[in-house]
C-alpha cells in the first residue's frame, strides 16, 4: 500500500559519495569568479525581476489626499489615529495649509467614479473662506508667542531684580522699574491680538462643521474606492508573481536537472550549476515571498504586533520564543548538513579509500581481519570465493561478488 509519508532510504554512491573533504576541485581564482557570477546574477536578475513589473498596467494611483480618509477597522481614519491633535490651535494650523485643489486635479478614474471630485467641490470652496481666517490666526499667534516670550524674559528680570533690591543692592544689574514698564507695554499690545484671535476661532468654529460633514462624505466615499484600488493592486501583483515565476522556473528546473546530473556523475562543473541553481533559487524564492508577503503575510504580522504591543508579557515571549526558533532555523540546517556528510555510509567509504580502520583511522596495513587499535571487524572471508573481502564495501575486490556485508 502507497504510505505519502514513508521515506525512502537514501542511496549511498560507492563511486560518488560526495562531500570528500580532503578534495578541492576549484583552484582560488575559480571561487573568486564563481562568487562574481553569483553577485552578477543576483544584481541583474533583481533588475530583471522588477523591470518586469512594467509590463502589466499598474492601477493608476489614487491621489495624494486620498490617505487622509482611510479608515481602520474602529471607523476612525488612519490619518487621525497616527496624528492626533490635541489643541485647537493645531486643527486651525491644519486648516490654514490645507489645499485639496492639488487633489482635485489628480483624481483617478476609481475616484471619479465614486463622485470624490464632487465632494472636493465642496471642500474647495469651504476652504476658501477658511483660508483667510486661518493665516490670520496663524500669523498672529506667531506674533503672540514672540510678545509672550519677550514677557516672560522680562518677568525673568524683573524677579532678579526683586532678589537685589532685597539684598540692598544700590546699582543693580536689573533695575525693577523698566522691566515692569516693559512687561505692561508687552501685555497692551497681546491684549488686542488676543481679542481677535478669539475672533477669528469663533469664525472658523462656525465653518468647521460643514467641513467636517464633507469630510465624512469623503470617508464613506473613499471606502469603496479603497476596496477597488485593493483588488486591482492585488491583480496586477499577481500578474507581476505570474510573469516573474513563468520567467524562472523553466530555467531553475532545467538549471536544476543538469546540476543533479553532474553530481551523480562526480563532475568537477559541478560548482558552476551550484552556483547558477543558488541564483535561480534565490530569485525564485523571493518573487513568491515578496507575493505572499503583499497578499497576506503583512497584514497577519501587523495584526500580531498590535496585539503583541498590547501585552508585555506576550511581547517578551514572542521575542523570547524567536530566539529559540532561530536556533532551530539554523542549527537544524547545520544539524542536517553534518548529519549528511558524516554519514556512518559516507565515512567507510572516505576511510576505506585512504586505507583507514573506519571506526578509530589507524592504518590498516597494520590490521589483518581486526583493527589492532579500536577491535573493530575489518576484513571478512568471502562467501563465493573464500577470500579476504572488507565489510562494507558490496564488492569482493577477488572475484565480483555481490553481496554486501
């Protein structure tokens, strides 16, 4: 009965048992050059690799101010939750920058669909009475905190100057009175800025709420238009996948094909298919994660960390975990590689070949039937011709004998 999940005994070449250690095939120059094929394949396939993205047509991009009404899954827009404003000076500073005519001429088709250009209408000429308000503010609170800064340097002074008229100081450095003459002069001319400035709030104030009410027409505007732009993005990177995996993997199977080829026949150009099958291979390997990284994997690992964030406790142990997956990644790949080539199969044979005891490497010239130095059982009668044949090895070296013992 088929059983998917037995494995296979691996099959040890007696003429071809690779990994030979004491063997060196590729003179220096040869690694030097095999090492530039590989960064030259890389770089170039890399360049390859993304030229091809522009061939499928890529959606066009939606227009700059499209990010401020992206929401999350709470409702709120993205943009509010990585800017929070927490004065009402800072809302009146947005307002006295923004300019959604830049938006209104670069919309795509998606947006032009869902009405978007409309609703910047809208806002656009909501602006423009704001506009005016909000600079006014802006450059009178810019004047208010140079007053506020020269008054509070001035209350400074006239503090020291309390502290040396009370230590009886008769020509101090700051004398009280032009400092609480400059401090009344400073506070005359905040006063009416103040006033106005709480004018012009009230204005803006009075103007905000039917931006706000625009702005969440484009909110519920835009979430269709997002989930549009999202699949379409999603389709041209799939045909971006498709065209960058059809491009590699004929040559990384044939590249591979050859590469097995060559080393079940122990050649020594070897190396150079290694090094073209470790290009293809790296490529290929990251055209897919680069796909699945964009379909789904970064959205599960923005979710973890925001979960992760919320919980030390569960932060420490994802990193703490982490180490020990790391550990696994590459030791396990060492393990595995070392397991290979010291294969108990693999090192008779090496032993054999430089005529050493396969268990402790004394000479076997000094050995008849055992070891002299570890006891091991070295050499055994043969059962066809009856002489001496080495355990082991599946040949009689007298008379061809098949028969592995």
């Amino acid at each position: 009965m088929f059983n998917l999940f037995k494995k296979n005994p691996e099959t040890i070449s007696r003429t071809t048992p690779g990994f030979e250690e004491a063997e060196r095939r590729t003179p220096t120059v040869g690694i030097i050059l095999l090492i530039l094929m590989f960064i030259a394949g890389i770089y170039f396939g890399l360049f390859a690799m993304s030229d091809i993205a522009n061939i499928p047509d890529r959606p066009a991009s939606l227009s700059s101010c499209s990010y401020k009404y992206q929401t999350d899954t709470t409702g709120r827009t993205i943009y509010d939750a990585k800017y929070p404003t927490y004065y009402e000076e800072d809302v009146i500073n947005s307002l006295a920058y923004e300019n959604s005519k830049n938006c209104a001429v670069q919309l795509s088709p998606l947006e032009d669909t869902a009405g978007v250009s409309a609703l910047f209408t809208k806002r656009i000429a909501i602006e423009a009475k704001i506009d005016p308000i909000a600079s006014e503010y802006v450059d009178l609170q810019q004047q208010v905190n140079k007053i506020q800064s020269q008054i509070q340097r001035a209350t400074g002074e006239y503090g020291v100057g309390l502290q040396e008229k009370e230590a009886g100081i008769t020509e101090p450095v700051f004398p009280t009175a032009p400092s609480q003459q400059s401090i009344v002069e400073l506070r005359k001319q905040e006063a009416p800025m103040l006033a106005r400035m709480s004018v012009l709030k009230g204005q803006v104030d009075a103007l905000k709420p039917s931006l706000d009410a625009v702005d969440a027409e484009l909110v519920t505007a835009y979430k269709p238009v997002f989930k549009a732009f999202e699949r379409a993005m999603r389709w041209y990177e799939f045909k971006v996948f498709l065209l960058q995996f059809l491009l590699l993997i004929p040559f990384f199977f044939l590249a591979l094909r050859k590469y097995l080829e060559l080393h079940r026949k122990n050649s020594p150009y070897t190396v150079i298919l290694t090094t073209i099958v470790a290009v293809l291979g790296l490529l290929l390997l990251k055209t897919i994660l680069f796909w699945f990284w964009g379909l789904f994997l970064e959205e599960i690992l923005r979710v973890l960390v925001v979960w992760f964030g919320k919980y030390n406790i569960f932060r420490s142990l994802l990193f703490y975990f982490g180490m020990f997956f790391s550990f696994a990644i590459f030791g396990g790949a060492v393990y595995f590689l070392q397991k290979k080539i010291f294969d108990p199969r693999r090192v008779t044979i090496r032993r054999f070949r430089s005529k050493e005891c396969p268990q402790c490497q004394t000479n076997l010239d000094l050995s008849a039937e055992y070891c002299p130095n570890c006891g091991a059982h070295i050499r055994t009668t043969c059962a066809h011709c009856s002489k001496d044949r080495y355990i082991g090895l599946p040949f009689c070296p007298h008379c061809g004998d098949k028969s592995e013992v």
